[in-house]
C-alpha cells in the first residue's frame, strides 16, 4: 500500500497534505508514503522531517505518484500531474469540483478514483474530517490579521496620557466558520463587532461572541437555512430590503470581512460600488469569499484594490497565508478520513462504496463522474 505526496504546483498555494505527524500515522496504517520533494517547503517541513518519520523522499512528482494506490493533495490535480497517476488510485483533496466537470471527467477518464473533501457531510462522526471548517477558521482569523495590517489605525479602543484613540468598527458579513472566527478574532483585538447572516441560527451564535447582530429579520429570514444547515439564496426583494440596511450601517464602519457563501453558486453581491464610496476613506475591506466571484463590487482577486483611499483586500486562499498551521489542520482531516478506508488487520485499502462519507465524498470511479450534484 502506498501514498504518494505530490508538491501542490499553484504558485498561491503553500499547503501540503501530509504532515511529518500524519506521515507518521500513515505508517502505522500500514502504508508506504512517497513525498515528492519540497513539497512541504512552504508549510516550513523540509523533506528531512518527512524522512525521519519513514518517508520516502521522491525527485519529482511522477516518481512520487509511481505505484501509488493513494494520492493526497490539496487541489486538483492538473491534467498533466494526473498523467502520471496510476490507474485505479484514489485522489483525496479539495477538488474544487463545481464548475469543473470537464476537468473531472479527465480525471475520470484517467481510471482514478476521486474524493473530494469539500462534500464531507457535517455529521459528528465525520466532524474531525471537515477541510471546509478547519480552513475557513484560519481563514477567518487571518482575515482579520490582514485587515488589522492594511489599516492604518489601531484596532482596541486606547486610553493614554496623550487622550483616547477609538475603537475600530468590524462588520463582518456571513457568520459561519469563518465568519465567527473573525467575529472572536477582531473583538480579541478590541475592536467594536457587528455582524449579519440571513439564517437565523447566526444571530445566538454571534450574540455569544459579544457582536451585535444587524439584519432584517422578516418571514423570509426565519425560513432562510436548508437542513443541512446553509443559507438559501435570498429573493430580490429581501436582498433589497437587507442592502439598504447594510448601506446605512456600513458608512460608520472601519473593517468590513465578508464571508458570505451559498453552496456550489456564485457568492451573493453584498456590498455595492456605492457602499465602498460611503466608507471614510483608510477604511478596509476583506473580500474571503473572492475566489467564488466575490461579496463586494471592486474586489479584484488576488490584489489590494484601493478606491477613494478604501482598500479592497482580494487575497485569494487565505488559509495557505498561514499555511503551516492550514496544512497541519488539513493533513489530519485527509488521515481521519483515509483511516476509514483501510482495514486495520489486513493492513490494506477497504473503501466501503456504501458507507455515507463514501458516498458523499466520491466523485469519479469507473470512469465516470458519480456524485448526484455533478450529475447534469
Ligand atoms: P458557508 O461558508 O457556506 O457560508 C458562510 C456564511 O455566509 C454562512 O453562515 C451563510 O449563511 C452566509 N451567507 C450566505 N448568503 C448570505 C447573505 N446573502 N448575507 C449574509 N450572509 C450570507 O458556511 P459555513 O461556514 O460552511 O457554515 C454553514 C453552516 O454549517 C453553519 O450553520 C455552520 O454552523 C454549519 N456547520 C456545521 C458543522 C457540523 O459539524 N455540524 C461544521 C461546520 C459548519
């Protein structure tokens, strides 16, 4: 049994899906590991930490993925690393599967089998599996260090002899992981806290972080969170209603955090050109939901967009800026699921096709795109 390691070749990406600690694990599962070399460079784990847990370290990643039955990474695959997977391997990472599905059937075409991460159910047993909330927790945190050293104001309200600085207001829109991390995060650094979300649930959870809690809370907002636990799209008319409360709000604010995010669509348009204009100017704003098309009109993926002195931050994978800590995060969620896939005794792979992480998380086998919501 062996897993391969590869180095993740986007250039924002400084993750890793395995770490010296789960390597070590692996091991114990009764795999070989393969890591190609570098590949924990920008997580700070040389190879040499790799190798004094038993790893194998490989020149290059089509000899890392040689013989491979399990490939960890972070992203997809490009057509061109997957050449050189074997068939018949399992590919576990975040793939990143919507809106890819020419992409995904290459990969399927290939003979892998893959799994994507993202799709992990939000269940209790597979809680120590979720890459969504371990990534988006750091990403909200970061999210706020960001916003913190783009400002040029101080962030805790400051009593000194020479007279009293202000707190900075943060407003921080979309109150899910990553939204309440950067709720706890910017009131750690004393700042005045608000926050919004359309599902209800969000209003206790940030209420009991000490932020104050702004949306219009009509029927529809009692009615807005699916069984799963997501937000539903809004219709026009309460996006309308909810925008022009957010506009008054917004003016007064110093650090705006999106968050927002609805499953497998574009992010919702939160913050117009309009609002961005009312901020005073030195104000900031942290677009996390960017790499889905944005919350806020002018952000601009992967750059510091400035507009009448406001800052548009657009940094694209926010959790790889702190990657050593998302990749430790991240290769304990990959092991605790690929622990589930081995039998123990046997010391060999034993997917159970039935199980519900298994099929909730499988996206191609045999050829074929599988998972229900990539059917079409
Ligand atoms: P997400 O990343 O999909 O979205 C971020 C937030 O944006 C959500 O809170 C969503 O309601 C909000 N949002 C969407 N449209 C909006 C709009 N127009 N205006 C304002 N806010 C908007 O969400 P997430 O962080 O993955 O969390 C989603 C849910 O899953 C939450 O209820 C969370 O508590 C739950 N969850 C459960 C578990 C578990 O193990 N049971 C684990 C993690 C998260």
């Amino acid at each position: 049994m062996k897993i391969a390691v590869p180095m993740e070749r986007d250039p924002v990406e400084g993750r890793v899906a395995a770490t010296a600690e789960t390597v070590k694990k692996l091991k114990a599962l009764g795999f070989d590991v393969t890591v190609e070399t570098g590949a924990g460079t920008k997580s700070r784990i040389p190879d040499a930490d790799y190798e004094a847990v038993g790893a194998t370290i490989a020149a290059d990643a089509a000899s890392a993925a040689a013989g491979a039955d399990v490939i960890l990474r972070v992203r997809r695959p490009t057509a061109e690393e997957a050449a050189a997977y074997p068939a018949g391997a399992l590919v576990i990472g975040m793939l990143d599967p919507y809106g890819a599905k020419e992409a995904m059937q290459d990969l399927a075409s290939k003979g892998l089998t893959t799994f994507s991460m993202e799709f992990m159910p939000r269940i209790t047993r597979a809680q120590v599996m979720d890459v969504l909330s371990s990534q988006a927790n750091l990403a909200g945190y970061q999210a706020v260090i960001d916003a913190a050293a783009t400002f040029d104001r101080a962030f805790p309200m400051m009593m000194t002899a020479a007279g009293t600085i202000p707190a900075a207001r943060v407003f921080v829109m979309g109150a899910g992981v990553a939204g309440l991390q950067a709720i706890a995060t910017a009131r750690r650094l004393g700042a005045v806290v608000t926050a919004t979300d359309v599902r209800p649930a969000a209003k206790d959870q940030v209420e009991s972080l000490g932020a104050k809690f702004v949306a219009v809370e009509d029927e529809e907002f009692k009615q807005a969170e699916t069984a799963a636990g997501y937000a539903k799209p809004m219709s026009a008319e309460y996006q309308a209603k909810q925008a022009a409360l957010v506009a008054e709000h917004i003016k007064k604010q110093d650090v705006v955090i999106t968050t927002a995010l609805i499953p497998g669509r574009p992010a919702p348009k939160l913050v117009s050109a309009a609002m961005v204009a009312s901020m005073k100017p030195g104000s900031v704003l942290i677009d996390l939901a960017i790499e889905r098309g944005g919350n806020v009109e002018g952000a601009v993926a992967g750059e510091i967009a400035e507009v009448n002195g406001v800052k548009i931050v657009g940094h694209l994978n926010v959790a790889g800026r702190i990657a050593a800590s998302a990749s430790s995060l991240y290769a304990r969620n990959l092991y605790a699921f690929l622990e589930t896939l081995v039998d123990r005794q046997e010391k060999k792979l034993a997917v159970n096709y039935e199980d519900e992480l298994v099929k909730a998380t499988l996206v191609t086998k045999d050829g074929q795109i599988v998972h229900p919501a990539l059917a079409n």
